[in-house]
C-alpha cells in the first residue's frame, strides 16, 4: 500500500511517540514530497523528537516534486507538493489532517485519512485498545493542543467506544 504523508500527522505522532501507527496501520511504502520534509524538520522539534521523526523518515522514501501544481493558494507549498505527488501517482491513502488539502484531493480522487482517524482505524485493526487510542486522542489535545471542535471530539470518542473490541491495555 502506497502511502504520502503530509506533516502535521508525522509531527504529532512523532511527539506522541506513535509513528508506528502508520507503518504498521497504513504499510510501509511512504512517500514524502521533500518540502513536507523540510516542513517537518522546520518545526522546532525537541532533541527527542527530532530523533524518532529522523528515524522515521528514513523508511520514507523523500521526492522531490517538480512543477508543484497549485491547487489552491489556501494551501502551502508543501500541501500543494503533496497533493501534485498524490494526484500524480494515487496512493492508497493521503495522510494529513489539513481540511483544505482533504478535500481537495478527495475532489481529485484521492483517498485520505488523518492522525485522529488513523487512531481509530488503528484501534478497529486492534493495533490499539480503546484506552490507548482514547489516551493518544486526550494527550494531542491537553499536551499537544491539537485544535478540533467539541463536536468531532465527541464523535471520535464515540467511535473508540463503538469499536467492538476486547481491551488488551
């Protein structure tokens, strides 16, 4: 399974130290545009941080885009390089949590997910217990100040409590 990744998911699952969410949910053929790399590694990331998002990007294969298309100017560069990348070569999933670039690329046929649904998926695919994806949800919001709305916390936890699934942590 092809995956391209932007980098607010590799960057909060680096800082909740989860990065195998992706490889072990998602595979372990990753492309990432070479300015979601630079995005990445300009984020001001801890010592720590920085060490598991080195070590992650070296199962990544890094492209360099060329000819960006710009599909919208709403979008960064790097969200435009990794839509170019995903149109260009449709991957089994795009994995960002921009709004924009998901629907985007969903109007240019691509398949996306993001870290919160990653999480889900991942607890479904009893990668996860329930707690552990409820703790990881908690601990982007409190600790990491992901930003979503009541409503779609409400809704993914919901989710995490619909999954039929024996807790194991």
């Amino acid at each position: 399974m092809v995956v391209i990744t932007d980098a607010s998911p590799v960057i909060l699952l680096g800082k909740l130290d989860s990065l195998n969410l992706i490889t072990d949910y998602l595979g372990n053929e990753i492309l990432l545009p070479r300015a979601v790399y630079d995005e990445i590694f300009g984020s001001g990331l801890t010592p720590g941080e920085e060490h598991l998002l080195l070590k992650f990007v070296s199962l990544c294969k890094v492209e360099k885009v060329r000819r960006p298309r710009t599909f919208s100017a709403g979008l960064s560069d790097a969200d435009n390089a990794a839509l170019t990348l995903a149109v260009r070569r449709m991957p089994s999933k795009l994995l960002s949590d921009d709004l924009l670039l998901r629907i985007v690329a969903r109007l240019e046929g691509v398949n996306c997910i993001g870290t919160l649904g990653l999480i889900q998926e991942s607890c479904k695919s009893r990668l996860l217990s329930k707690n552990e994806a409820k703790k990881l949800v908690d601990e982007l919001l409190d600790k990491h100040k992901l930003r979503i709305s009541i409503k779609l916390y409400r809704e993914v936890i919901a989710a995490l409590d619909s999954v039929d699934a024996p807790e194991i942590g």
